[in-house]
C-alpha cells in the first residue's frame, strides 16, 4: 500500500511539473485547478449521475462478457471438435476493431442502450473466451479420472473440482475484462449515447475545456481503481491461495 501511494503521488507531481512546463492552464491545468469544476459537477448531481450510468453500463457488460466467454472457453477447452467449429470465429472477433463493432451495432440495432451493452459485450467475449479456454486445457486429468473412478456427480465434480483449477482464469479474464469494459464504454458513450461518462467527456472535447475533461475521466478512474483494489485484486489473491499451499 505505501509503494502504491509512493507511485500515486510521483504521478500527480509529474503532472504539476508539467503543468508548470506548460504553462497554459487551458491544455494542461494544475491539479488543484480541478477542485473547483469538480465541485461544480459533484453539487449539481451531473458527475454521480453520469458516474452511475457509466457504471452500470459496465457492470451489465462485465456480467454479460464473463458469462458467455466463461462457458465458451470451458466448451472449447474440453472438447477438441467444438475448439475446430469456434476457433476461426474466435480469431476474426479478437482481431476484429472495437470501432468497428460499436458502429454496426449502433447502424443495426439503433442508438439505443441495447446496442450498446451489446457492442461492449462482444468485444470483450473473445479475450475472456481465449484466456478460459487455456485454462480449461490446462486441467488435471488424473482429476477427471479419480473423479470418473468414485462416480462423483457432475455438480459435485464442477463445484469441487474444475471451478476451483478454473479460478486463476477466472479471476485473470475478470481484471483484464474491467480494464478493458470500461474504457470501450466510454468509446460507446462518445459516439452514440447521451448520457455518461463518455458523453460528457465528448461534450467538454467540443467545448475545449480540458479541466472538465480531466474532472470527469479522473472521477471514473478513481472509482475503477477502488473496484479494482478493494474487491477484484484481493479476491485473485484468495482464489490463487490453494496453488502456494
């Protein structure tokens, strides 16, 4: 904790030194030039309004990518011919562009919520299906046979044994997935939504006003940052703990 701390505050003075470098408060404003706009945004409800938005947009594509990319990997990882069916689908989707997908749904579906949920949700099930589907081959198989010997019930045999050696993988695609959700969310929120974090983002770009840019992208960082230390690194750390005992 003290080295992040350390890391955070060789951040900020990077920042106001090249503020101070700069000179211009209108490309790059010192940090504490933030606190009043903030204050701004935070008062009138606009910033936990937009952050609320924005993050439950995540939170529905999250869910929907790991769902989907957890099943397909566990299917790929264990059964060779569907691997052979999918696999070409798979390399297409990982190297097709985030823009590109976000466009279609948007021309296809409409510049709704649903396309954008869906347009965040398929670019990340690829990553989150690759990353399972190398975990799914990496199970024991003298597991599988003690399992198969003792007839151990398939729930029982799911629960207790594959889970538990799927979650490193598991935990590994979620970090990454969160990382990577929200920043294509906010892609979709500038192109196509009126509403969030990306929305305002845009908003503020059309009016070249870098200080409520910097507020708004800085709010959600932080707060992806707090999802990320308080809950997503120590649960990795708990499901990682049986493999160093």
């Amino acid at each position: 904790m003290r080295i992040r701390g350390l890391s955070l505050v060789s951040l900020l003075l990077l920042w106001i030194v090249a503020a101070y470098i700069g000179a211009d408060p209108q490309v790059l404003p010192m940090p504490w030039a933030l606190a009043g706009p903030f204050w701004s945004e935070l008062s009138s409800g606009e910033l936990p309004f937009h952050l609320a938005t924005t993050a439950l947009r995540v939170l529905w594509a999250f869910a929907l990518a790991m769902t989907l990319g957890t099943v397909l990997g566990l299917l790929m990882g264990v059964f060779p011919k569907i691997d052979q069916w999918l696999d070409p689908w798979l390399v297409i989707f990982l190297n097709l562009p985030a823009l590109v997908l976000i466009v279609l749904c948007y021309l296809w579906i409409g510049l709704n919520e649903t396309a954008a949920i869906i347009a965040v949700t398929l670019n990340k099930i690829p990553n989150v299906t690759t990353i399972i589907r190398e975990g799914a081959r990496a199970l024991n198989p003298d597991l599988k046979a003690m399992a198969q010997v003792f007839r151990v019930r398939r729930s029982i045999y799911l629960k207790h044994i594959i889970l538990p050696q799927l979650a490193p993988f598991i935990a590994a695609a979620a970090r990454s997935g969160v990382a990577v959700i929200w920043k294509i969310v906010l892609v979709v929120e500038f192109l196509g939504r009126s509403n969030g974090i990306g929305f305002q983002i845009h908003l503020y770009f059309q009016l070249f006003d870098v200080a409520y840019v910097l507020v708004y992208s800085l709010s959600f960082i932080a707060f992806m940052l707090a999802v990320e230390w308080s809950l997503l690194q120590p649960w990795e750390r708990r499901v990682r703990r049986w493999r160093q005992a």
